[in-house]
C-alpha cells in the first residue's frame, strides 16, 4: 500500500521535488494527494500544480508566525478529505498549536536545516556559520507545539568549509535535506507495514 502524504511548504519547494523523484524512481512507496501553503505565491503551490498533484493556498489568517485555530481546523478537514495518513512539513514556516497537532498526532514530521536541538528558528545555516562550527546539517523530526522541537527521528550532517558563504552551505545542507526526508519517509512507511 502507497503512503499517503499531505505536504505543507511556505518556499520553493525542493523537498517536495526531491519526495517525487523518490516516488517515481520506486524508492519510495507513496502518493503525494495534496499540497498546502501558508504563501499564496509559493513556489510549491506552483511545482505541485506542474506535478499534477492538488495545491491550495490556504489563508493563515491573523497570526504572523502560527495559524488561526480555525484555519487549522479548515486544513485538518482538506488533509482528512483527501486521505492523508502522514503530513510532511516541508519548509512550512509557521509553528503548529492545535487542530493538526490533535488529529494528526504522530503523524507530522518537519524537515530542519541544522543538527537540532542547535540552531532552531529561521535561516539556521546562517546562526551555524556565524557561531563558528566545523559541521551542521539537517534533522527530520516529530512536530510538537514548538519551534522546531518534537522527537528527533533522523539526522544528516554537513561539514562547514573554512571559506563557506550562506549561500553555499545552504545549497549543500538542502542536498543533504533532499536525501534524508524521503529515506525517513521510507522508513516510516516500511514501519508502518506498508
Ligand atoms: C528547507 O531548507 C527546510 O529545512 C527549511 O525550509 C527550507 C524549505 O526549502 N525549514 C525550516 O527552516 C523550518 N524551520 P524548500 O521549499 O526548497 O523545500
């Protein structure tokens, strides 16, 4: 049986790229059914409609860094609609609090750019860059009601070269990140007896 997959993206989109790959070259057994967005102009909600796969814009209403209880509730009953067993935060840039956390319990992974619990938060290349570590990378995790917090389920790391600039450390931490979700994805659908 295919996983069923919901992902939810604020940016671009290249893990969401990098999950259909997996998919259409068999290494992972699963079906992207709908892709949601907090950015009404998001590349992803894009490169999901050029993949064929359902996107919504969704309105988040009030808040600048979660959802409206309401809005939760709205995205709750699309990802229910349309079958989703697990969610996929894929660079969705808003912290989770209620309706989703609630229904979907277990069942919401998040992909980070840094070997959490350091450096949660935005643009965590650049806070890794700047405290001088040799290495960084990216963790695929449990979401609880934090800002990048929850139960780590996996971890790929990324060495930091003397001469870095954010841009290339960046590039290099997403390749990485390209390669754990969907191997984590995999992994949960091979547990879960799929
Ligand atoms: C990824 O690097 C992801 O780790 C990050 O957003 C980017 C989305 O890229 N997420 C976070 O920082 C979450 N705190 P994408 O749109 O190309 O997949």
């Amino acid at each position: 049986m295919k996983l069923r997959l919901g992902v939810l993206g604020s940016g671009k989109g290249s893990n969401l790229r990098a999950i259909v790959e997996c998919i259409n070259d068999g290494r992972l057994n699963a079906e992207v059914r709908l892709v949601l967005s907090d950015v009404a102009n998001a590349g992803i909600l894009d490169l999901a409609r050029d993949l064929n796969i359902p996107a919504m814009y969704v309105r988040p209403g009030r808040f600048r860094t979660k959802l409206d209880p309401e809005v939760e509730q709205d995205m709750v009953r699309l990802l229910n609609e349309a079958d989703v067993e697990l969610v996929v935060l894929a660079g969705f840039m808003r912290i989770l609090k209620g309706a989703l956390l609630s229904s979907f319990a277990h069942r919401i992974i998040n992909i980070h750019p840094s070997l959490l619990p350091k450096y949660p938060g935005l643009e965590a290349w650049k806070q890794a860059l700047k405290s001088g570590e040799k290495e960084t990378g990216c963790t695929v995790h449990y979401v609880d009601n934090g800002i990048d917090t929850g139960p780590i389920i996996a971890q790929k790391k990324v060495s930091i070269e003397p001469d870095d600039t954010p841009e290339r450390l960046h590039a290099r931490i997403q390749k990485a990140e390209h390669e754990l979700l969907p191997m984590v994805i995999a992994d949960l659908q091979g547990s879960a007896g799929g």
